[in-house]
C-alpha cells in the first residue's frame, strides 16, 4: 500500500471522525445531544429529541461522510479492495471518533453512504429489509441490524471474498455497537419509532 492510500485511508477517518450530529444540535439547541434521549450521536436521537429537520440534515451530514471517500476512491484507485478499506476508515471514524476520545455513533448512516456509492444495488436490498423490519418491529435499532446483515449477504454473492469479510467486519462492529439496544427489545424497553413533532 502506497503513501496516497495511506492518507486515503487516514483522512476518510478523520472525516468520519466529525460528529455532525452533536455539532448541529449544539447549534441548534446550545446543548449535548449525548446528554438526551439515548445518548446516541446519530440520526435516530436527533429524531427524537428535535425532530425532522435536524433529523434529516444530521442524516445528510453523516451520509456524506461515507459517499465522500468513495467517489475520490473511485476516481483515483483501481483497487476496490483500496477503496472499500477508505470507507471502512470513514465508518470506523464515526464509531470511534478521535474527536470524542474514541467514542461515537453506531455508524449505521455511514455504512449507508458507503455503500449508495460503492454498489447501489446493495442499498435496495438494505431499504427493503430495513422498512419491512421497522414496519413489524417499529424499532429503529432493529431495522438497521437486518438491514446492515441483509446487505452483507448481498455482497456475499456479488462480490469478491476480500470486500466480503470486510463488509463482514462492518456489520459486527454495528451489531456489537447495537448491544443495549438488543438488551432494550429482549426487556420490551427499546423506544419506538415516534417522530418529536417540533420540526
């Protein structure tokens, strides 16, 4: 691996790494979103604390930071091994961010961003399983966990064996980031799917 995949790599983390969600809430509300709801950085705690609006544009944000990387992979590597390891970086940077000592989101939007620009098609799948799974459960947490293993059975079977176990990789680090989240729906005290209706 050379030096520009190197600081392909390390800078699709670092821009993984901004934690957009906590940024426009703090903007927004001059609070810490970690210190409401579920705690949680991402799109789904911003839903319910402050609505749509932030909602979708913390969606947008955090989307982007995993289209970013692959677009510039795509444009400047031939090695899709290279340019899925970029996106990796950009999910694991929002897991693990380095500007919250290593702590961060549940990488699920990120994930999806990924993979719009990655393969398309996988991204259907993940929808379709995703909203069959929230209209049955009306759990956010759950819907994301099929989606995210429904998507990697489709790379499984399009894709080749180096992009599959890192896929792979993805898709437990979300799981295991979605613990209390499983503990909640086996105790029946994971929140619903609820829309805070102040925009």
């Amino acid at each position: 691996m050379g030096q520009h995949e190197i600081l392909f790599i390390i800078f699709s983390y670092l821009l993984g790494s901004v934690p957009f969600g906590l940024i426009l809430f703090y903007i927004i509300e001059k609070k810490d979103i970690r210190k409401h709801g579920s705690g949680n950085i991402g799109t789904a705690n911003i839903l319910r604390n402050k609505g749509k609006t932030a909602a979708i544009a913390t969606l947008i944000f955090d989307l982007l930071k995993g289209i970013l990387p692959i677009i510039y992979g795509l444009k400047h590597f031939n090695s899709n091994t290279i340019i899925i390891l970029g996106g990796a970086a950009a999910i694991i940077g929002h897991v693990f961010s380095v500007f919250l000592k290593f702590k961060g989101g549940k990488g699920v939007a990120t994930f999806c961003g990924v993979f719009l620009a990655f393969c398309f098609p996988s991204m259907i799948v993940f929808i379709v399983f995703f909203l069959t799974t929230l209209f049955i459960t009306k759990y956010i947490s759950a819907a994301s966990m099929i989606g995210t293993i429904s998507l990697f059975f489709f790379v499984l079977f399009t894709h080749v064996e180096e992009i599959s176990i890192i896929v792979l990789i993805l898709v437990i680090l979300i799981i295991t980031k979605h613990h209390s989240n499983l503990n909640r729906i086996f105790n029946g005290t994971e929140n619903k799917f609820k829309v805070k209706n102040n925009g």
